[in-house]
C-alpha cells in the first residue's frame, strides 16, 4: 500500500518568456506559483512533483498571450497559500488593473490597513503567483519602482508591456 503526501498531486512547468524561463507550479489545473527560474526567489522544485506541461496548460496559454500582448487579464482558477492577511493582499491586487498602478499605501488603504503599508508591502513581496497577481503593479508613494523581488528591470519592462504594449516594451 503507498502512503500519500501533500505534494503527491504538485506539477510544475516551465515556459519562456520575454523577462526569462519562469516555473509554473500547482496541481492539475490549479496555479499555485509562478517565479523566475534560476531567481533566488525560486523554490526548488521537490523531487516529488511530476513535470506536467498539459496539468498547467491553460495557465501556459493565457501567459503566452499576455507576453503577446493579446491578454490583458487572466482566468485561471489559483490557489493562493498565504496567512489571511498575504492573501487579503493578495486579492486585492487582482483588482489593480492592467496597465495602471498604485502605491503601497494606497494598497494598504485598499485592505483596510492604512497605517500598514509597510506589512502591505512584505506581503506583497511574498506573492507567489507574480504577474498573474500582479505585484508588479504596486509603486512607491513618489512614484518609483521599489521593491520587485525580480529585480526592478523586470518590473519596469512588465509595466512598459503594459502601457505601451510587445513591440515598445521590447525595445
């Protein structure tokens, strides 16, 4: 008789893309992450998970299309593994939309923690589904581009793809 764990069901995927090759992680249908490969934000992949590009197909799709510049916002079903209060950020950045951002503290106002912009952004920090919840989108108060785990380049070129679309963010 096998013992099952709790990471018997986890795939995970790998795709390229315009900022780098990115892991895509989750269950079968189910997005639970997605980091830079190679970053040093990357889990290591557990030896029990099982590559699966067709398990993450549709999150694979929808990326490409994105990076494309067809897709402006993602239908994924997610899982989003946090405290409470991560994933209350969380969802809160789902609703930034595509190609505009906000401040820290306009994110901790959003959240009903105004005075919490600081414990707003190390949750915001710890989003393990970047780009699909886009943390991207989150600025400083003066309008600088502070605090991408990927490294401010990256965030710079996300929000270029977005305002201005592929073929100026690539160039």
């Amino acid at each position: 008789m096998r013992t099952t764990t709790m990471h018997d069901d986890r795939v995970y995927s790998h795709l390229e893309t315009p900022i780098g090759r990115v892991l895509l992680a989750g269950r079968p249908g189910v997005l639970t992450g997605l980091f830079v490969a190679g970053h040093e934000h990357c889990p290591a992949v557990p030896s029990a998970w099982k590559r699966d590009d067709d398990a993450l197909a549709e999150a694979r799709r929808q990326l490409d299309g994105y990076f494309a510049g067809t897709r402006t916002a993602f239908d994924l079903p997610l899982a989003l593994e946090g405290t409470p209060f991560q994933v209350t950020v969380w969802s809160a950045l789902r609703d930034i939309p595509y190609g505009e951002t906000i401040s820290y503290g306009e994110l901790a106002r959003r959240v009903g923690r105004p005075s919490a912009s600081r414990a707003v952004g190390a949750a915001n920090g710890r989003n393990p589904i970047s780009i699909v919840v886009p943390c991207h989108r989150v600025i400083g108060a003066d309008g600088r581009l502070t605090g991408y785990g990927w490294g401010n380049e990256r965030k710079a070129w996300l929000l270029d793809h977005e305002r201005w679309g592929p073929s100026r963010a690539s160039a």
